[in-house]
C-alpha cells in the first residue's frame, strides 16, 4: 500500500468514527401524524426528500429539558423535548443555516453557530403537552438563563413556536 493510499485510508476511518452513528441508521416512516417535518441539506430521509416525525421519533432521539426565562411570557417555564442539534444530527444535516417555519409561515433563520447554546425543540412546557393554541406542538427554545449572550432581541426572534418545518440550508 502506498503512502497516500494509507493515509487516504486513515482519514476515511477517523471520518466513520467521527460521524455520529444515529445519523447514519435509515429513519423509519411516522406511526403517528408528522409534527415535524426537515428539508434541504439532509442526508437521512423517509419520504422523497424529506425527514418527518411524529412525537414518538422526536422523543427516541433523546430527552432533555431546561427552564428558563421567555421573552414571550416573561415568565420561568420548564421545558423539555429534544436537542434542536440532536434532530439535525439524526438526520445527517450539512448545512450554514436552519430556516425554522411555524404554521402561521413565520420564519427565522438559526445560523449554526447557535447550536452552541444548545437549543431545544420544545414539546411540553411546566410538564403538560405544547398545544397549538399554546405555542406547540413544537417551540424552538434556547436557555436564555444559562447566556447572557441570549438576552438579545435578536436571539428572541429565532423562538418559533408552532414550529412545523426546518429547511437547511
């Protein structure tokens, strides 16, 4: 074996240990109706183009939760749900940026570089089930009490809630 080829090697190995092995499992179809819905630079998929989940896929990939302030309450809730990072991993994500889509068509843009403050995509608030009439089923939530960075007005633009869709891009 040559030089190059060996190192070529090498480098492929450190790559398939260094991709998260979620990622690369085939994601199963939906039992229950799809509450979200991913697009665009992704690599794992179960319809044409796309990566949709119910609240079971969701919850599968891993729990979390935070309490934190919210500028839209003013109030502390407890949320939990899963990594907003974890959902992009799963489904091999290679993207800038994430254009977040509630159902009401109101969009932010999540640069990646958020993901160090590690947002949440929301699925229940003070233990009880998001609704739509209360912001759910889903609520991209960042832990706004942990940074001070996130006491912005422009951090508190990229909470959507009825959230429905993630384009990356």
């Amino acid at each position: 074996m040559t030089r190059a080829a060996a190192l070529l090697s090498t480098i492929a190995v450190c790559l398939a240990i260094a991709t998260p092995a979620r990622a690369l499992e085939a994601l199963p179809a939906p039992a229950g109706p799809v509450i979200l819905t991913v697009v665009g630079k992704i690599g794992v998929t179960n319809a044409p183009g796309e990566a949709r989940f119910d609240r079971a896929m969701l919850d599968a990939i891993g729990h979390r939760s935070l309490t934190t302030m919210t500028p839209a309450t003013g109030r502390r809730h407890r949320f939990e749900g899963v990594s907003l990072k974890a959902v992009l991993d799963r489904v091999g994500a290679n993207g800038q940026e994430i254009r977040a889509v509630a159902l009401n068509d109101f969009e932010a843009v999540i640069p990646v570089s958020d993901l160090r403050f590690d947002p949440l995509v929301a699925s229940t608030s003070d233990g009880e089930p998001l609704k739509m009439r209360d912001k759910g089923p889903l609520w991209i939530v960042y832990p706004r009490d942990d940074f001070k960075d996130l006491d912005d007005l422009r951090y508190d633009s990229r909470w959507v809630w009825q959230l429905y869709r993630l384009d990356v891009e």
